[in-house]
C-alpha cells in the first residue's frame, strides 16, 4: 500500500528518516525549505492572490508498506516529541483501472542547471472531501494542463491523495501519543495531493502551478482553490 507521511512540528527529520528507512520501504523522502514558500488563492473568478506564507509543514515521506495500521505504528514509534505525523492513503494506477501489473512510471528528468526543484501541495476543502475519486471533468483538465509541462521535462512527480476519512493523525506530547482516525474537521490544513516542478525560482514555481488552482476549482466544482509551493531541499 503506498502512503504518504507528512511532519508538523520539532521531531528531528534524521533520526525519523532513519526510522522510517529501518523498517519499510521508503519511496521518497523530501524535506522542504522554510525561507522560500508562497501559497497561491483564488475565490471564484477573482484573480489568484499570492502571499509569502504557508503550513508548519516540514517534510514529507511516500511510503510502500502493508497497511495503514503499519504506518500508524511506525508513526507512533518515530523519535522525537511535540509534533504531528499525518498518515493518507495515496491513489494508485489501479483505483483508476489500470491493470495490476501495469509497469512501473518512468524515473524523473533530471534536474537542469540552474533549476531548483518545488513542490506544489493542494488544499483540501469539505466540498472535495466528499467525492474519493478525482472528478472525469477536473482530469482531463488536469491531463491537457500537464502534457506539455511533462514533454518539457518541468514535471518531476506527482500524486493525488484519498479523502481524509482514509487518513490518521498520531500527535506526539512528550512520551504521549494520541491518534485521531479521520475523517479531520481542520479542511483548510488537509493535502489533496501534489506536484514537483523544476524551476528556476519560487516565482517561476507560482507561475507554472497557478494554472492548477482554476483547474481543481472548475473540474472538482469548489468555489475556491488554495495551493501552497515549497522548495525541496
């Protein structure tokens, strides 16, 4: 099963790497920069606004493993304290009908010189929480959109994440653990899914993803549209 886990709060990323790496199988592992992050809105057809500001959010982890009992498990068990690990099942080829023994997505381009690599994480909303599969309307959108990007060698990843209900939260105080099963009322901190782009700045980043938030807000049919882009370290 492929999940994705992400980190809120001061746990030291190297000793949950380390972790994580220790006892599953760790698909990606990405950190992000705290001094370049902007988080690009829109509400219905008013222009996006885009603000130098974002989540706690501080690293992210795609990981194959068993169950998502597994993950909770590994959550509860990762060193640290005084943080939150949130556990979300990711889609997969075959939730959309490809067969099991589709083969494997290409490796990523490599990165260009000069270029730095960002990704771009959509904000969740009630409205969207409420349907478990991407709409056919916001697909084809989100396929016309990423087709060149992809032939340019922009795209570097990207996955889309099931609703919250198919989420856990393990929050961490001291030696407390306290985990919480979603469905999760917080909407406007949940990830919907995401992108990694090479660009050459965080502005160049914006302008390569704004295309994104008419598209999720058109082809989910949600009145507005949030996306937060982070440098990768």
């Amino acid at each position: 099963m492929k999940l994705m886990m992400t980190l809120q709060g001061d746990a030291p990323i190297d000793e949950i790497d380390a972790h994580l790496a220790a006892h599953a199988k760790v698909l990606e592992s990405e950190r992000f920069d705290p001094t370049e992050v902007a988080t690009i809105s829109a509400t219905g057809d008013d222009a996006p606004v885009v603000e130098h500001t974002g989540s706690l959010l501080r690293a992210v982890w795609i990981l194959d493993v068993a169950s998502r009992a597994a993950a909770v498990e590994l959550a509860q068990g990762a060193p640290g304290a005084d943080a939150t690990l949130e556990i979300r099942e990711a889609f997969t080829p075959q939730d959309f009908g490809a067969p099991a023994n589709a083969p494997a997505p290409p490796p990523p381009p490599p990165v260009k010189p000069g270029h730095h690599r960002y990704m771009a994480l959509i904000r969740q909303d009630a409205i969207a929480e409420s349907s478990q599969h991407p709409k056919p309307e916001s697909m084809a959108m989100m396929d016309e959109y990423m087709t060149p990007l992809a032939a340019a060698g922009t795209i570097l990843g990207g996955q889309g994440l099931k609703g919250s209900a198919k989420g856990t939260r393990v929050r961490r105080m001291a030696k407390q653990r306290f985990v919480v099963d979603g469905p999760f009322a917080e909407s406007k901190e949940l990830v919907g899914g995401y992108l990694i782009v090479q660009a050459r700045s965080l502005d160049e980043a914006v302008d390569l993803i704004r295309p994104w938030l008419r598209i999720h807000r058109i082809g989910q049919g949600v009145p507005s549209s949030a996306i937060e882009v982070r440098r990768l370290t």
